[in-house]
C-alpha cells in the first residue's frame, strides 16, 4: 500500500460509521525494531472538528485501497507527535536520499513510499518511489506543481541510505500533492504538526494567496515563527494579502523596529489601514475590525450589491452585511446611511437600490466601545458582523462574529479542544 494513495482514505469502525480520514502514517525509523524496516506504529487520522488523533495501527483491521476498517474504540485526544516518530506525508516525502545502482550511491528525492503487512501483522516501509536527482527549491512555487524531471525508480527501503537524517532543506512538492485537496484550514492543520524547520519548508514552497489563507489559521506562535523566517519582502507581500485585522494582530507581536520595516515594504494603502489598526486597542471594536468591508452607495442595485457578496475570497461574516455610505466608499467613509442584510437583498428586486431597503436600527458601535461591549450587540441584533464609526458617523470598518471568538476563547483554542471547550463552559 502506498502512503500517497491511503492518504485521505475514510476511516470507519466495526459498525460501518466514518470516523475520519487519513492524513498522515507514523513511523519509527530508529531502535531495533527498524533494522528489518521502518516500522508503521500508527495513523494520524483528521476527525470532525479538524482535529487530528492518533490511531495504532494494532487497531487496523484492515486497509484497502477504498477504506481503512478499525477496531475498538479510537482516542479522541489530539496527536502530540513524540521524540522518535516521524511522519512519512510531513517528513519523508522530498527527503533527499542516496540509493544504490550499479555499484554507485546516486542522489535522490523520496516522492512515495509503500507500506507491507508481516506475517506477525505488523506493518513495515518496504519501498520507496524515488526521482534521481537533487531538485532546487524553489520559494513561493504554490500548489500548482509543475512537472518534474528525472528518472523515476522504486527500490527497496535497505538500499536507501539518508532516510533518518533531515539532511538539507527539503522541497515541498510531494507533500502539497498529498494535501492538495485540503482546504486553507486543514492545510494549517497539518503544517502545525509539523517540526519548525519543515513548517519552514512549506510555508517557503506556498504561493502568496494560499500561505496568507494558512496564516490566518494557525496559532499564533506558529504563523509568528514562520513570518520571521520569510525573507523581509515576502513577508511584507504576504502581509498585504491577509485580510487587515489578521494582519495587524501579526504585526502587534514582532518588535516595533520590525513591523517598521515591513509596513514600509507594504504598498502604501495597504500599510495606511494596517497603520490605523495598530493605533487602537487589541481588545476594542477598532482592534478586532477589518478596515474592508462590504460597502455601497445608496445608488447601487440590489444587482451590485449581490455581486459583491458573491466574490470568493470574502469571509462569509464579512459578506453578511452590506453598508451603505456616503461618498468616498472606502474607508473612513462617507456617513453611514444603515446597513442591508444579505438575506434581504436576495428577497428583493435586482433593479432595487439598496438606499431603497436600509436598515437603520442597527447600532454602529464606536471604534474604543470594549469586546465585551460588541459582542453584547452582535448578540442584541442577532448578526454576525456590525459596523464601526467615528463620532461623526463615518464607517471605520467592521467586526465579524469570527474576530470576536478568537478573542473570547483562550489562546490556545486551535491546539487543545476539549479543556477550550470546557473553559468557555465553566465560564
């Protein structure tokens, strides 16, 4: 069984119910034991929730090239990886390698490996699909691969010397194959099980738009430990495509002599928002908003505004609400006229302008009102986003319901899930 092709297999129990799916197998590489072979000690298999747990192999019943059958009860707590294992998807793939042809020990990259039952029932690494030769990283490559050259082989795993050492910087190539059906979130996921040197070597081989996405997912020590990494004009580059208030909450944690520099390798307009942001408090409505929200003049058609709520890399929260201003329309705007939900423009005519159909009985909230003070309104009115103005009521921006969680649930919400759970319970 190849790992590339049981990874994203559907894990199910006795009782035929879906538990997960794969998303990576663990090994040990080292010890006795791994004299006859890598040994496959277990599964690391994605859950509802997005979380990731650890099933023993002993638990497989069986694997097959549609599904992975499991027997007895599987341990919910998240995978903490262990001194000792490795992950084949997260390690072993684009790991360089020597093996040997023809009396000669010829460089390599690790594309695949394949896995085989013993007699006893344990499982081993028997194979590994290789490329020759050393390919150059390259930065910023993205999940759009191109082709790669060189001579394919499968060999045995004893003919293979380098598979327990990281050696030099790995590329990412066979990895975000594996992953490429994942989604920014679970992307973050899987990058934050990963050793900080191979966290390095993703984030290296992402595009702009897809490293932004992953950043705005992962815990704050992990996405501060990787922009630091990035060289300062990507690192500035990415900052401008995260969205504004993920942004400046990165921003908020480097030294003020480092934000400096990256807001100067900002395009101007972008830094000017972010500038702004920095101004105010982490824990206010104008630390938690987003300086691009949704908005229109009261000419605009219900048509427009559709059109606008329909673009792809809005978040949902921030597609919610549409606000209508006065002339400029970007931020600080105009005055604020109301607000238009989206699900009353779907009620109503396409030629209808939105000044037609505004609600004026939501409250926009001041930019230093408090988090306990906004998340009191979102509540009142039922909404997940809400406008923030000035004291002469032009628009500054916008908090969405998902800003406000992240404030609300303790730090390390991402990382532990079910004492999170529990806090925010208890409290």
């Amino acid at each position: 069984m190849f790992v590339a092709r049981l990874n994203g297999l559907s894990v199910f129990d006795p009782l035929g119910d879906e538990v997960g799916r794969v998303r990576d197998v663990v090994v040990t590489l080292t010890g006795r034991a791994a004299s006859h072979g890598p040994r496959v000690i277990g599964l690391a298999v994605e859950v509802p929730g997005r979380r990731r747990v650890f099933v023993p192999i002993t638990r497989v019943t069986s694997i097959d090239t549609g599904q992975v059958i499991t027997t007895g009860l599987v341990n919910l707590r998240r995978f903490q990886q262990r001194p000792g294992e490795t992950l084949v998807v997260g390690e072993l793939f684009d790991r360089q390698v020597t093996v040997a042809e023809e009396g000669q020990r010829v460089p390599a990259v690790i594309e695949d490996i394949a896995m085989d039952q013993e007699r006893g029932g344990d499982w081993r690494l028997t194979k590994l699909f290789v490329r020759k030769g050393v390919p150059a990283a390259r930065a910023g490559s993205g999940l759009r691969l191109r082709r790669r050259r060189g001579e394919t082989m499968l060999v045995d795993a004893e003919a293979v010397e380098g598979l327990q050492e990281a050696g030099p910087a790995q590329a990412a190539t066979a990895l975000l194959e594996a992953y490429e059906d994942l989604k920014p979130q679970d992307l973050a996921e899987a990058i934050h099980d990963l050793s900080p040197k191979r966290r390095a070597e993703v984030a290296d081989a992402l595009d702009d738009e897809t490293l932004a996405d992953v950043l705005e997912e992962l815990p704050d020590d992990d996405r501060l430990e990787i922009l630091t990494h990035l060289p300062s004009d990507r690192a500035a580059d990415i900052l401008e495509v995260m969205q504004p208030d993920d942004a400046t909450d990165l921003l908020a944690d480097l030294p003020v002599a480092t934000q400096e520099e990256l807001l100067q390798l900002m395009e101007p307009d972008e830094a000017a928002d972010i500038r702004r942001l920095l101004t105010y408090d982490e824990d206010t409505a104008g630390g938690l908003m987003t300086t691009e929200p949704v908005i229109l003049g009261p000419e605009a058609t219900i048509a427009e505004a559709l059109a606008l709520v329909r673009r792809e890399e809005l978040h949902p929260a921030t597609a919610s609400l549409v606000y209508v201003t006065r002339p400029p329309h970007e931020t600080p705007t105009g005055r604020l006229l109301g607000s238009v939900h989206i699900q009353r423009l779907l009620r109503e005519p396409p030629h209808q302008s939105v000044g037609s159909i505004l609600d004026a009985d939501i409250d926009p909230v001041p930019p230093d009102a408090t988090l306990g003070e906004v998340t009191r309104s979102l509540a009142t009115y039922n909404l997940v986003a809400l406008p923030v103005t000035d004291p002469e009521g032009r628009l500054l921006g916008a908090v969405t319901v998902d800003d406000v969680l992240d404030h609300i649930l303790p730090p390390d919400w991402r990382e532990d899930d079910d004492d999170t759970l529990r806090e925010v319970r208890d409290a």
